[in-house]
C-alpha cells in the first residue's frame, strides 16, 4: 500500500488532479482538510409518523441519509397479520402488484435468505454485538420508516419482518450501544457508530449526458455497460491498491449496482479515510454543461493507466451502442475537448458534409486529419492525452461518494425487492477480478418476485425424491429458495460469507495467539 501523505483532495472546480497514493488503512485519521462536505442534515418530524416522502428523493433508487434526531419510535409496526408463519404461503394471484402485502410475506417466509444474512453481517455462529448492535430500518406497507431496530438473533429479525412486513429493509452501522437502548444513554454522544461496511453506488441516471439509449429510470442491456466497466475499474482499485478481498456488488433492483466492502480492516475504517477512499476514486467533477471533467496530471498514476487499459476495449462498444458525436451537439461536445483550433476546425468541415457519419468514423478522423498536416501547430503528445481525458470522461465510473464517506449511511439489504419493479436486488459477484460473473450478467433476466413465487408453486420432483438431496453421508431437506431462480445468486452470497467467515476465524486465532505470547511474558 501507498503511504497517506501524499493524498490531497481534488477541488471541484476544473483545476488539475493529482490523483493521491491509496491511503494507508493503518495510519492516522485523515485531516479534516480532506473534505469539507458538510455532515446530511438531521430529519426531523414532530409527529412520530414519518413519512417516506419526507425523507427521500422521488427515484426508489436513492438510498436512505441518517436522521438521528427523527421521533420515530411510536411508528405504527405493522399492517394486519396476512397469515401464520407457519403456514407457507402461496404465490399471489396474476396482476397483483410487486409491493402487495401478500407477495412480500410470501417472499419472507419462503425464499428470503435470512441465514446467510446474519452469517454475514455478524462474522461468527453465534450472535455477536457486529449484529445485535446493528442498525436496521424498514419501509413499512403505509409508507411509514422505522429506523433503530436491532435484534439479539437471525431468528428474531425474520419473526419480525414476518410481522411487519416491511416492503423494503435498510442496513446500518455497528454501533457503541445496541440501538434500541440510545435513548437510556446519559450522554446522546456516547450513541455513535462503530464499524460498517464500505459501500459504494452506481447509478445510470449519472451517466445520462453520455448515454443516449436511455434515459432516467429506463435501462437496457446497452447502457448497463457502463456499470460493467465500473465494477471492473473500482473492484481493481480496491484490490490492487488497498488490498481488500472481500467485496461483493448488488444490483439495485432498476438501474444501478451496490459494492460492499466486508473486510474487517474496511468495516473499521473512521470517516476520515473513507472520505479519503472516495476522493482516491472520484475522477469526473463537475456537471454535465460544466465543460471539461477530467483533469488528470501527467505522468499517470498507476490507478488512472489500470482504469484506461480496462476502459479501452469497451470505447468501441459504446462509440457503437451510444454514438455519442452522432449529434451536431454531440461533435461539438467532442470539439469543446481537443486542444488544437485548426485541427477542430478541419473536423468541423469534414462532418459538416456528412451528418450521418459515425461516432466510431468521427474517433478515428481525429488522428487521420492530423497527420496531414492539417495544423502547423498541433502538439502530438497534447491531443494524445486529450484523447485519454476524453475516454475516461465517457467511461469512467460515475460513484455517488457521499454514499462512501460516511459510517451511519443506510443503504437497502442485499434480496429485497425493489418496489417499482419487482426484481430481487441480487449479488452480480463476489469475484469481479475474474470478470465472468460481471460481463455475464443481465439486469433484465434477474427474476422477479412474481415469478421465483409462481416457479415455487409449480416445483415437482424430477426425480421421485421429493425434496431431499444428498448431503455427504446423509440426506437434506431442499431449501424452497433451491427450487426457483433464485438458487444461482444465494450460491454466490453463500460462498461470499464463507469466505469472510474463513478469514475472521484465522484473525481471531492470530489475535489469540499474540495475546497469549505477551501473557507468558515476566
């Protein structure tokens, strides 16, 4: 790893960036001087009831900010009792809506994967406090959110989201005291988090200046190549530079991907450094009519050359799939960008006479007009690393990183259903370095609850076993989530959490282990 001194924080304005070394995860807090990114503002709402309105965006998308001062504790819990929870509950009937009380209580009880949650989130068999201090919160079926919920065990979280049957549910920080008890606390400060995962948002409305498929909500398989090729760059970053090994991606549910980063030394990790981790990520400044976004110095550092050899086998993809300089406003974007006049002025020219020509075309005309000779002045090496800027500005991944910087954030749990369309937010890999999970992966083919409640209903033995399977020397019982479409994606979260298991085992025997060397010291 690189040594923190030398980060600095990229001002926003279209100044050069000098892109810092990854910052030591073992160092001291950062300066505050790192970002001045003001702390989200506390909701508050005098009559118990708060609304989901009240609190976040319009996009379903959006994730939700920190409240610690809301009055939200005498929220109604919950809509009328649907059905025992131990009675299995049937798919819906044809039409009913994804949100509909009766298909989430179904889902809960039949196909959510509650075990493999508490294994990840509390790191051990047994509950630990990284769970039963833990926040949740829950969008319940009137719209009302309730936050601060904690729970002793995986079993008593899924009692209770049977009983309230919340149509979505967040996932918080460790804190220092369970949150259920903060209000006993002498001190509200003594109330704080303690440890999180890293996480990190990507959304496709913020690469709609450069997308032209879609547009807001809407996605398609052409655009959601630009989460692809954010994963990649991200993932290796977080790999190669900082060394961490446990992060799995999730789709958002429309158009967007989730990374969490579970490793202990990321969980740990002060406000302060995870600003610090965003800003080391964060390339594109500025808005879309802003003029130029990318301002890299030369020579490159290493993480922006490793981004630019993942980003240029996808640049012909999407010169293609989005013909970006089709438009005449297109091409002058491009224009606005190259530093030669002359030679703008010669690119002007030659598509003026074609205004159907190409993105692809119009790319390569940049380099055949000048070695003609069109300018006298132009400066090769100038136009190369403008070139470069330009890729990274229609390429470069676009993170949300006030979702990053800060410990209390609540994002939505890995399989819930997102409301709008009925898709399961489930993991795309745990494994990004490898890249086949990620360049395999459809966001439009992700089941929706609907249908993983209809494949439930219409499950039958191929084989006369009924619902056991063989399990070393003996026999099991199939889980119901086995028998749908969900089976691949809580394959990928079982070997993610086995793996962080593994390697929370082998700290903790190494923690052991020098603890006991000092105790035989005299």
């Amino acid at each position: 790893m690189h040594h923190p001194d030398a980060l600095t924080s990229p001002e926003s304005t279209d100044q050069d960036i000098t892109l810092p070394d990854a910052p030591n995860l073992k160092s001291e807090p950062m300066s505050d001087a790192l970002d001045t990114t003001p702390e989200p503002k506390d909701v508050q709402n005098t009559s118990g009831n708060i609304k989901l309105e009240e609190l976040f965006d319009d996009d379903d998308d959006e994730e939700f900010p920190t409240s610690s001062n809301s009055n939200n504790d005498d929220v109604p819990s919950s809509p009328p009792t649907l059905a025992s929870s131990n009675t299995p509950a049937s798919a819906p009937a044809t039409g009913a809506k994804y949100s509909d009380p009766e298909i989430m209580y179904a889902f809960y009880q039949r196909l959510f994967p509650f075990r493999q949650l508490f294994l990840w989130l509390n790191h051990h068999l047994k509950p630990s406090t990284d769970f039963t201090h833990r926040e949740f919160a829950f969008t319940l079926q009137n719209d009302a959110y309730l936050r601060y919920q904690s729970f002793p065990s995986a079993d008593l979280l899924r009692r209770e989201i049977l009983k309230l049957n919340p149509s979505r549910f967040e996932i918080g920080p460790v804190y220092t005291t369970n949150p259920r008890d903060r209000k006993t606390l002498r001190k509200a400060s003594a109330f704080k988090p303690l440890s999180k995962e890293i996480v990190f948002d990507i959304d496709l409305t913020d690469y709609d200046d450069v997308r032209t498929c879609c547009s807001d909500k809407s996605i398609c398989e052409k655009c959601w190549t630009f989460v692809t090729m954010s994963i990649k760059v991200v993932d290796a970053a977080l790999r190669d530079d900082f060394g961490f090994n446990h992060i799995m991606w999730i789709y958002s549910g429309r158009r967007g991907a989730h990374a969490w980063i579970s490793d202990k030394e990321a969980r740990d990790l002060d406000d302060e450094k995870r600003k610090a981790l965003a800003g080391y990520l964060e390339v594109i400044k500025g808005g879309a009519q802003g003029g130029k976004r990318v301002n890299v110095k030369r020579p490159l550092h290493p993480h922006i050359s490793r981004s630019l050899s993942i980003l240029k086998p996808f640049f012909g993809t999407i010169l293609s799939d989005q013909e970006p300089f089709l438009s005449e406003e297109g091409s002058e974007r491009l224009l606005r960008l190259l530093p030669d006049k002359a030679l703008n002025e010669a690119l002007r020219k030659k598509w003026s006479c074609s205004p159907d020509r190409s993105s692809a075309r119009k790319w390569g005309d940049i380099d055949a007009l000048a070695e003609t000779g069109v300018s006298k002045t132009l400066d090769t090496k100038q136009l190369m690393e403008a070139k470069q800027d330009i890729l990274l500005e229609y390429t470069y991944p676009r993170l949300d990183v006030a979702v990053s910087k800060h410990r209390n954030h609540l994002l939505k749990s890995p399989f819930v259903v997102h409301p709008g369309t009925g898709r399961v937010c489930v993991p795309i890999t745990a494994n990004a370095e490898k890249g086949k999970e990620v360049d395999e992966f459809r966001p439009m083919a992700v089941p929706t609850v609907t249908t993983l409640l209809g494949e439930l209903d219409s499950w039958k033995s191929t084989d006369g076993t009924d619902e056991f399977v063989e399990n070393g020397r003996t026999m099991r019982r199939l889980q119901d989530y086995e028998k749908t479409g969900l089976k691949p994606y809580v394959e990928i979260f079982d070997r993610f959490v086995k793996a962080i298991a593994r390697d929370e085992q082998k700290g903790k025997r190494e923690r052991d282990d020098e603890d006991g060397v000092e105790g035989m010291e005299f």
